[in-house]
C-alpha cells in the first residue's frame, strides 16, 4: 500500500486539475468584477489627472503669455513715462529760462528806473543848487555893487538887472574856460 500510496502522493510542482479549474473561474469572475467595476473607475481618475495635468500646463502657458504681455505693456507704459518725464523736466528749465529772462528784464527795467530817477533827483537838486547860489550869488554881487558903485542899489528893478548881468558875465567866464580846458 504504501507504494499506491507513494505513486498518488501530489507532485508539489504539478497543481491539481480541480484546483486550476476553480482557480481559473476565480480569476475570470475576479477579471470581469474588477474590469466592470475598477477598471473603469481607474480610467476615469487617470483621464481625469491628465486633463487636470494637460489643462494645468495650459493654465501655465496661458498665465506666461499673460505675465509676458502685461510685462511687455509695463515697459512700454515705462518708457512713455520716461519720455514724459524727460519731455516735463524739459519744459520745467524752458520755463526756468524763460522765468529767468523775465526776473532780468524786470531788474534791468528797475534798474533803468532807478536810474533815471536818480538822474531826476540829481537835476533837480542840481537846479536848486543853482538857484540858491544864483540867490546867494546875487546877494553878494548887489553888496559888492553897492560898494564899488559907492551908492545903493534900493530898486528891485536895477537889482534884478545888475544880478542877471553879473551871473550872465560869470557864465561866459565858466564856458570859455570848460571850452579852452578841453581843446
């Protein structure tokens, strides 16, 4: 018995043919549960990720070309503000120069002003001069007159006219001389 025994022992690398029949309706019944139920859903999360990968890459993309153009247009609003803070700058020393111009006009105005009343005042005060020699000078001459003549000159009329004869004598003096030192 034992060599019946010994001839039907299992072979341990030979599996048995009940036990591949049952194994193989399990993995087929396994397979289609798994491929109606699982698979599917494996498919769904995997065109899920790759929309949500493709469509991020997109977004990426999209967000690139955004950034680049809204760079393009902050360098081009850059170099129009430069231009027209240089165009402003420009014109604020126009305007300086201009404003310069005008404040030296003014004080050259106000200078010539100054001037010519300065000159007013000194002719004015040059013909009171004058005036007050001619008075003090004609006082002296009429007391000189009346020295000299031996009599006195009362009359205001031969006053007046021995003064004004005397200055006239006394400015003919004054002009040959200015006349004989420039020559």
């Amino acid at each position: 018995m034992m060599s019946v025994l010994a001839a039907e022992e299992i072979n341990p690398l030979t599996p048995h043919p009940v036990e591949m029949i049952v194994g193989t309706i399990a993995f087929l019944i396994l397979f289609f549960v798994l491929k109606r139920t699982v698979f599917p859903q494996f498919e769904k999360i995997y065109a899920e990720r790759t929309d949500k990968i493709e469509g991020g890459l997109k977004r990426a993309e999209e967000a690139q070309e955004q950034a680049a153009a809204l760079k393009k247009e902050y360098e081009e609003q850059l170099a129009g503000l430069r231009a027209e803070a240089a165009r402003i700058r420009d014109d604020a020393r126009a305007e300086g120069q201009q404003i310069k111009a005008e404040l030296r006009a003014q004080a050259e105005e106000e200078a010539a002003r100054i001037r010519a009343r300065g000159e007013e005042q000194i002719t004015a005060a040059r013909e009171q001069a004058v005036r007050q020699l001619r008075g003090e000078v004609g006082g002296l001459s009429v007391q000189l007159a009346e020295r000299l003549i031996g009599r006195s000159l009362a009359d205001d009329a031969s006053r007046s006219a021995t003064v004004d004869t005397f200055l006239d004598e006394l400015d003919g003096l004054t002009r040959r001389r200015e006349t004989s030192g420039a020559s």
